[in-house]
C-alpha cells in the first residue's frame, strides 16, 4: 500500500517489515493526545494565515468528529500507517476530504509525537500523586488506630527494640511524600511544549509556539528546536521516580509477606487480597503483596531500558526513540493498578494486636532500657551495655527473659538495680518514653499523625 511519505520511494516495503517498525499497536494509547494536540496546532495554523479560517474549522471539526469516535472506542487503526500519527491524519482526510492534507503543514511528526507523550505523561504524573495520596490517607488512618499497638522493631530482621505499629506505618507515609514531591516538582519539566520545533530546526512558516503551548495548557515551549524533539529526559525522570515508588512498596510488600506468615502472625489479609493453592486447602497466599514486589522489576528494567537507548544516541529524532513508549505505558499501568492494590490491602488489613504485643514480651527487645537504665544511674553506657548483656546471656541459659530474673540476680551484678526496673523493662513503656524527635513515643507518633493529616489537606 502506498505510503503517507511514499513519494520519493520505488517500492513499497513487505508486510512484514511493515509491521516490526509499526508503533500503532501500542502508541494507539496516545489517541486522544494526538488529537488534541492536533487541534491546538491546526487552530494556530488559521490564526496565523498559514491556512485560511476556513480550511482550519473545517479540520478542527473533523478531527472533533474524530477525537468522540476515539473515546466511543470506534477507530479503526491500520499497521499500514504506521503510527497514531499518520493512522489519525488518513483518518482525517477519509471523514474530511483533501484539506485534511493540510494539517501537517508547519509540524513532523517527530514534534507530534513528543507533545503527545508530554500530555499523557502529564495527566498520569497527576493520577499517580492522587493514589500516592489515597494511599498517604489508607496509611494514617490504620496508624490511627494502632498508635498504641506494640510491636518488635527490627535491625538486621532480629528483633531490636519494641515500637508503635502505627509508627511503622508512618514511616512508609513518608517515603510517599518524598515520592510525592519528586512527581510534583517533574511536572515542571513535563509541562513544557515542543510543539513547533518541527522535524528538528523549527520552520519556515511564521507559526506561534505560544499560543498552542498556551492553548495545551503548558507552561512554556522548549527553547531549542533540537532539543524539543530529542529529549525524553521527563520520561526518564517519570520511569525512575516511579521506580522508587515501587521500591518503597515492594519494601512493605515484603513486611507484608512476613507478617502474615505462620511464623509471624502479626496480620491478616482479606480475602481480596491473597488466593489459595490448587493443591494445599490450608493456603492462605498473600500474592497481590508478592506480585507489586515482583512488578518492581518490570519497573525497574523500563527504566535502564530507556537510559541505554538514550545513551550515545545522536541529536535529533532517531527511530530507536520510539522505543521509549512501551515501557512508559507498562510503567504507568504498573504503578497506577499497584496503588490502587495497595490501598485497598491496606484499608482491609486486620491487625493482630496480641501477637505482636506477645513478641514485644517473649524477648530481649527491653535490653537496650535496662543499660540506659544504669546509665542514666550514673554508670557508663559502655561498662551498662556489658552488664546487661551478661545478664542476657544468664537469662538465656536458663531459659527465661528479663523480667522474669529474680531481683537478687540483679543486685549481684549492679547496686544500682533497684526494684523499679522491672516497670521500666516493660515494653509498652519502653515505647512511651521514646519522645525524641522523630521517635516512637505514643504522643509523638500521635502528633506525627496530626502532621502528616495537615500535610495531607495542604
Ligand atoms: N512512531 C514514531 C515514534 O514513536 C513517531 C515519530 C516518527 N518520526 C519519524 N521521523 N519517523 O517515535
């Protein structure tokens, strides 16, 4: 079939060939970009007498007719042309006659296809700070009902010293808001229009960036027509930004996994949320949590696949760019479906108080308040630390914890015991008194709570 471009060529390509460079097979995602886009350009073409008004309204109102046939799903795109660009532009000149020959007048594709991506990107950067938030609100409302629900706090997956389950969970709010922030502030440098730069060195026609930029709702164009066409660093920038999200996910995905282990028992998925065996009936398997940890890899490989075509590629279009959007769609469906996941897991995650208030006790996570016990006493951390260790190391021989050593016990190797220790080796006040900065101590963990509630409606 003859090309869009096929004037200067002698034969048409195979098939075959035809379909390994077609994108439309995945860049159909961008329709209503491309039109839209589209319309700002073709709106801006009459303005400026590059075509007549008339010649415009009649290509607006195709691509009109268009862009609500898109959204009925009722385009029907062909590997012949290639690309959304040129299926859209044959479309166009099918419903509207010749004229529709018209639009690309002043514009390449190589223009088209980076102000499209610059509006996908855009409207997804603005859904995935929306799910970060829906998922920064499931996290505070479980911490505020577990501010006082104790648990092992870990270093090195041994049990360290007790804390606030709730403080756990906010410690995840806020790596979110750090991700958070990273998408904001990428909206600057996606937001930005290279409509206009044409194939690579701008155009002879006397066309107005501004306008469409303005008229796309962007916030300035690209000041260099090479690099309007060549950069896809804001794609980069959305693939690792969403590369820490998932990471910080994947993390509570593992503590997830954990938790709801036999061996564990701290939580309880719902049943939305986990699937059984097709062999063992007893199987309760936490696969949503184990899957978001898995797709953190596809994320991941999306990322440095970008980076490696980038690099040493040369200015300006290149065909190998259109590599790029593949995995910037899996991207966004991966991050956008996880948080949805996410939030809903969160939301129904039954938490088992006493058994994490059990681990607290059954253990030595109280030794680090009995040698600041000493020390605050007087005694040196260091000489408290040894002190206490052996008494661990007594404990543990005979089979029992710290509060269940006879006072004697502790008088023989300190005078500075005395009977009050056994109130201060309880857990839940070792967690009370936390009350540093930034620490588990109920009332800070509740104030934390009440920032991150502000941060949250600001
Ligand atoms: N399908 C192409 C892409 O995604 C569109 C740009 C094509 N430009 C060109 N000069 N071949 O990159």
């Amino acid at each position: 079939m003859k090309k869009l471009w096929g004037g200067r060529f002698q034969k048409t390509p195979e098939q075959w060939v035809d379909e390994f460079g077609a994108s439309i097979h995945f860049d159909k995602e961008l329709v209503e970009e491309d039109i839209t886009g589209s319309l700002a350009h073709v709106e801006m073409l009459g303005n400026c007498g590059i075509i007549t008004k008339d010649e415009a309204k009649e290509i607006s109102n195709g691509l009109t007719t268009l862009l609500e046939k898109a959204k009925r799903n009722e385009l029907n795109f062909s590997v012949n042309y290639e690309d959304i660009h040129l299926n859209i532009e044959k479309l166009l000149i099918d419903e509207i006659g010749p004229v529709g020959g018209k639009l690309h007048t002043g514009r390449s594709r190589n223009d088209q296809v980076a102000t499209d991506m610059h509006l996908y990107l855009r409207k997804h950067v603005e859904m995935v700070v929306e799910l970060i938030e829906g998922l920064q609100a499931s996290l505070v409302s479980k911490a505020e009902a577990h501010v006082e629900t104790i648990l092992p706090g870990y270093t090195h997956l041994q049990r360290a010293q007790p804390i606030s389950f709730a403080h756990h969970l906010m410690a995840y709010f806020w790596m979110l808001d750090r991700d958070k922030q990273r998408f904001e502030e990428s909206l600057k440098r996606i937001n930005i229009s290279p409509l206009g730069s044409a194939a690579l060195a701008g155009t002879t026609f006397p066309i107005d960036r501004e306008f469409t930029a303005e008229k796309l709702g962007f916030e300035g164009i690209y000041e260099n027509s090479l690099d309007g066409v060549s950069d896809r660093d804001f794609i980069i920038e959305f693939l690792s930004n969403s590369s820490l999200v998932m990471m910080h996910l994947s993390r509570l995905c593992e503590e997830i996994i954990l938790w709801c282990s036999q061996e564990f028992q701290f939580i309880e998925l719902d049943d939305t949320y986990a699937t059984g065996s097709s062999i063992m009936p007893q199987k309760k398997n936490p696969d949503m949590a184990e899957l978001i940890r898995g797709k953190t890899g596809r994320v991941y490989g999306n990322l440095m696949s970008l980076l490696t075509i980038l690099k040493g590629l040369p200015l300006a279009y290149n065909k190998d760019l259109q590599e790029d959007k593949e995995g910037m769609f899996d991207t966004v469906k991966t991050i956008e479906g996880s948080l949805q996941i996410f939030i809903g897991m969160i939301d129904t995650l039954k938490v088992n108080k006493e058994n994490m208030e059990k681990a607290t006790k059954e253990d030595f996570s109280n030794a680090t308040e009995l040698a600041d016990y000493l020390s605050t006493k007087g005694m040196p951390f260091r000489e408290a630390h040894e002190v206490v260790g052996t008494l661990v190391y007594q404990c543990i021989q005979s089979g029992i914890y710290l509060k269940d050593l006879p006072f004697e016990e502790y008088k023989k190797s300190s005078n500075l015991f005395e009977e009050d220790l056994y109130e201060v080796i309880n857990p839940f006040e070792a967690v009370r008194k936390r009350m540093s900065a930034g620490g588990t101590g109920f009332e800070m963990v509740k104030k934390a709570i009440q920032k991150a509630k502000i941060s949250l409606e600001g």
